[in-house]
C-alpha cells in the first residue's frame, strides 16, 4: 500500500465516469452530511443549500450564456451544483438572502469562469466564495446556531424564513450563538475541563451536534473512496497534520492550552474540506505525492489557522493558500517519463 | 475649418493619455497609490489631483533642463526636481487641505516613487520641448485620475454604500451634503474597501477597456470593408 504513494497511476483512467456522473456522486455523497446538518441546525441550514443551489445554476447558465455557450455543453456536467452545494453548507443557517448571492456569484463568476470555466480555476471557487464572504461581513458569517441536541431555541420553519428574508419580527441575533471553535478560541480564562462544563454548546469530545455532523460527511467521504471518485492521500495527509499538530499543542488542562486533536478532527469544517473540499480535482495537486503533500499542508495550515490566526475556522484560508502551490508541487513531484530528467533541473524547455 | 483640424491635432496627445496610452489601464504603472488609495472617492480625486500637478511641472522642468543635464546624471537630477516638486505639494497640502492631508498620509510623499513620473520625464520630457512635455504631463496625469476617481467611486459605492462620502476635506463646507447614500441599512462590503477589492475593480475596467477597444476594431472593420458591386452585363 506504501508504495502507492510514489508509484504513479496508469495514465490512461481506467475509470470510465464522466465528470457529470463524477460530480453526481460527489453531491450523493453529501447527503448523509447534508441531513444530520439539517437535523442539528433545523430549517435554515436547508434553506441555504436549495438556495444556493438554485443561485449556482443561475449563475452558470448566466455566464454561458455570456460567453457564447449552449447550456447543454455545459450546464448538466453538475459541477455548479457542487460549488453551491459546498456553499449551502458553509454559510451559516440564519444568514440573510444576498449572503448566498454574493457568496455563489463571486465564486461562479470570479472563481470559476474568469479562469476559463470547468477544468480551468487555480481556486477552489466554493472556497473563494466563502473565504469572501468570510472578510467581508464578518457579522452575518457568524450566525450559526446551536445543535439541536442542547435544547437551546432554534427558528421554526417560518421564523427561519423570515428571517432568511429580513422581514421576520425576531432578529437572528436572538437565536446565534459562537461555534465550539469560536468558544475555544477566545477562551483564555478557563481550564480545558472547567470549559466543557461552563458551555452548553460542548460535550466531552467537541461540540454537540458537530461531531456527529463530521462522522456523516466522512461516511460520504468514504463512499467517494470505495467508488475511487477521490483518492486516500489528500485527505489521509490533511487529518493526520491535524492530530500531529493537535498533540503538538495539546497541553492537557491548563489554560493556555489548545484542544484536543479529537476536538479539532471532529469539529468545524474538518470532514467536509478533507473528503469534499480539497479532493477538488482541479484546484489540487494532481500526482500521488502531490495530494499527500497537499493534504498535509492544508493540515498544518487549518491549525495554524484555528489556534493562532484571527479566524475560527480555516479550511477555506488553508484550502486556497495551498492551490497556490498545487502547480510547484506537481512540478516535482509528478513522475517523469523513462530517460527523462528529475525535477529538480526542471522540465525542458519546450521551445515556442 | 483649419483652425478646428489644428486643434485636434494639438488635443490628440491629450487622449492618448487618457485613452491609448492611459498609465493605469495600458502601461499599468503607479498601481501601488492607485490600489492603496482608492477606497473613497475623495481620496482619490485628492491624490489624483495632486499627481497631475506634480507631473505636470516636473515634465515642464525636466523638459527645461534636459539641455544642461549630462546623460550619465540625468537619473538624480530628473530625481530631485520630482522630489522637490513633490514636496511642495505636499506643504501645499498641509495649509490648504490638512485632513485630507492626513487622511491621504504616506501616499503624498511617495509620489516621488509613481513610476508613471519618471517614466513620463525619461521617456517624453526628456527628449521633447516644454509645451508638449506640459500637454503630455496632463494628459498622463489626467488618466491616472480618471482611473483613480472611477475605481474610487466604485468601491465607496459597493464598499460603504455612499458616495461623495467627504467630500468638504476638498471642496469646504459647501460640499457636506454631497454625499448621497443609497441605503440605511447598507451592510458594509469590507472586500471593496480592503486593496483586494481594487484589484478586481481595475481588472473589470481593463476588461471594460478592452471590450471596447475590440467593439471600435470590429466596426471600423467593418466600415473600411469595400461593398461588393455587382455588374451585370445585358
């Protein structure tokens, strides 16, 4: 199995699945995610996913239609559903219509097509949505609610709705609450222990609700690995720099101390950008070595990030920050062909 | 007739500044200011302003001197007419505009180091008379600000959802009630108002630019295309 990680693939795929079956499963996948979200965080988590959604292949068919496309070229190959679905699920619950339509239009638009369209973005464009939206309304970014599991109050459908249209009488302040790693990140008071049982919001492993959020995103990200639509090393790579990191900075009960590693596996984004975000096959490196070295530095770079930048959470930051270097990093470590030069002389210069 | 025909011919270095050759769209110079102080419209007319006049006179006296100075010097001295220039504008700014001063801060005295000065005193001022070094100086300086005010517009308005926000730190007390906002309750954009946004602004305004540019090719394709005549014979 190790000597999978230097030994290249065929380079002819002998998967025979198109992109639009690719991104089908992807969004397949998703649905065990997508439902305990809905169970924790109720109506508004759904709402922004269908809206989302919906605003993805707007904007798709919009900016197609722009650029001289017939829809039917592109439009079906799902993969506008999975940057809005990404999105959906990024955006917090109680965020107003036009958080969503900034965030899905900045991404199809600037992220996706300004590049070239499907294939062609240096960015992951659901990050560089979110990571927009993330700078520039730092308020609305941070109504997520609490789980439904600590019988804290949470919108009903209607109240939800109105306050997705701004026209509800109950504000979304009233129901938002800080994110276990919000709660983390500006404890500097209290004892690991004394915090699990000052907060309602945490149990003994991370934040109610979002552990079991993660497990059903990385039970869809395993589905993904047995259809061999995503490969182990990314997000092996990603979730092993977390614990490694994590242990680093663990330091038992006092207050100073980080989290746990199971507390930084399981919480936030973690899952998600593992198995969903940065398995992207366009944005990220491309050769074995590549997506291991990807996936570790997106680890590093996510707890970092957590513990010391001005963020809670930062797959996205970390997501975009490593597509920078996902070029250089195929560039030495893609295999070359027999007889041909390493790369650390570089490729021949192809003459133009 | 002639003096119409004349006229033109003296104004066409003006557009090539403005448009042809404009120093932020097309030679993309001077992007530091031009992305670092254009989150308000204020700010940037004021900056504009003032490297228009810098630029200006110092083509004018590089223009002025480029007789007297030896080639192997010509660098530090075009340097410090600039600098000097620029540091009056500066004193200028501290008696008569002292907030907008203080709000514009570094950028004043890093007029010095606008590429598009000492580009425009190597490349024109240096080897032309002083009246077209002078029309080249505002014809530059005046697309430098064009730029800035419409990239300064743009993100005051999608930025902080006002425009003209400020504008008495220019035009005194009279201008208080320029600022129209287009909603109360306008969530600030932060994006816009950080540098990133003023990247992605100057690349929508080059697209803009060339868009048209390519639009005007076509058409005047098309007008030079000869129709076909047919002849028939009987």
């Amino acid at each position: 199995m190790w000597k999978n990680i230097f030994i290249q693939d065929k380079l002819h795929s002998s998967t025979k699945l198109s992109v639009q079956q690719i991104m089908f499963f992807v969004l397949l996948a998703a649905v065990p995610g997508i439902i305990t979200q809905f169970i924790c965080f109720g109506w508004g988590a759904f709402l922004q996913l269908v809206w989302c959604m919906l605003l993805a292949v707007a904007f798709e068919a919009f900016i197609l239609k722009l650029r001289n496309y017939k829809y039917t070229d592109y439009l079906p190959d799902n993969s506008a559903l999975v940057t809005g679905m990404l999105l959906g699920v990024a955006i917090p619950p109680l965020a107003p219509w036009w958080f969503g339509l900034v965030g899905v239009g900045f991404a199809i638009v600037f992220g996706k097509h300004i590049y070239g369209g499907i294939g062609k973005n240096i960015f992951n464009p659901a990050m560089l949505g979110y990571a927009l939206l993330l700078v520039s309304f730092p308020k609305q970014a941070a109504t997520w609610l609490p789980a439904s599991s600590t019988l804290l109050p949470q919108p009903s459908l209607t109240e939800a709705w109105g306050i997705f249209w701004g026209y509800a009488a109950v504000s979304a302040d009233s129901f938002a609450h800080a994110t276990p790693l919000d709660i983390i990140k500006n404890n500097n008071a209290l004892t690991l222990n004394e915090l699990w049982k000052s907060s309602q919001i945490l149990d003994g492993i991370g934040g109610k609700g979002w552990v079991l959020v993660n497990i059903s995103y990385a039970i869809g990200g395993l589905f993904l690995l047995y259809k061999k639509i995503i490969k182990w090393q990314a997000p092996l790579g990603m979730l092993l720099a977390i614990v490694i990191m994590a242990f680093f900075g663990w330091q038992g009960n006092n207050t100073s101390s980080a989290a746990s590693p199971m507390f930084y596996l399981f919480d936030g984004a973690t899952m998600l950008g593992a198995f969903f975000i940065i398995t992207d096959p366009t944005s990220g490196a491309t050769s074995n070595l590549g997506r291991l070295i990807f996936g570790i530095g997106v680890g590093i770079l996510v707890y970092v990030i957590r513990v010391f930048g001005g963020y809670p959470d930062a797959v996205a930051f970390a997501t975009l920050l490593m597509n920078i270097t996902a070029p250089l990093l195929d560039y030495y470590t893609s295999p070359r062909a027999y007889g041909h030069k390493k790369a650390d002389k570089g490729l021949p210069r192809t003459k133009s | 007739m002639n003096s119409i025909s004349k006229l033109i011919t003296k104004l066409k270095p003006l557009i090539t500044g403005l448009w042809h050759k404009n120093p932020a769209l097309v030679q993309l110079l001077g992007l530091c200011p031009l992305l670092g102080i254009s989150n308000s419209c204020v700010n940037a007319l004021g900056l504009g302003i003032a490297t228009t006049f810098v630029l200006v006179l110092s083509n004018m006296l590089v223009s002025t001197f480029r007789t007297f100075v030896d080639d192997t010097i010509r660098i530090p001295v075009f340097v410090m007419l600039i600098a000097s220039l620029t540091t009056s504008i500066e004193l200028l700014m501290q008696a008569y505009v002292y907030e907008l001063y203080q709000t514009l801060g570094i950028f004043i005295p890093l007029i010095v180091t606008n590429c598009i000065i000492l580009g425009r005193a190597e490349a024109f001022a240096a080897k032309n008379s002083v009246l077209k070094s002078a029309i080249d100086g505002l014809s530059m300086g005046l697309g430098f600000a064009v730029v800035l005010v419409l990239i300064g517009i743009f993100r005051e308005l999608i930025g902080q959802g006002t425009v003209f926000n400020n504008m008495e730190l220019l035009f005194g007390s009279s201008a208080i009630n320029w600022k129209i906002v287009i909603s109360i309750d306008y969530p600030k954009f932060l994006f816009f108002v950080l540098p990133p946004g003023a990247f992605i602004t100057l690349g929508l305004l080059i697209a803009l630019k060339n868009i048209i540019d390519q639009r005007k090719k076509i058409s005047m394709q098309q007008a030079v295309e000869p129709e076909r005549i047919r002849i028939i014979m009987e």
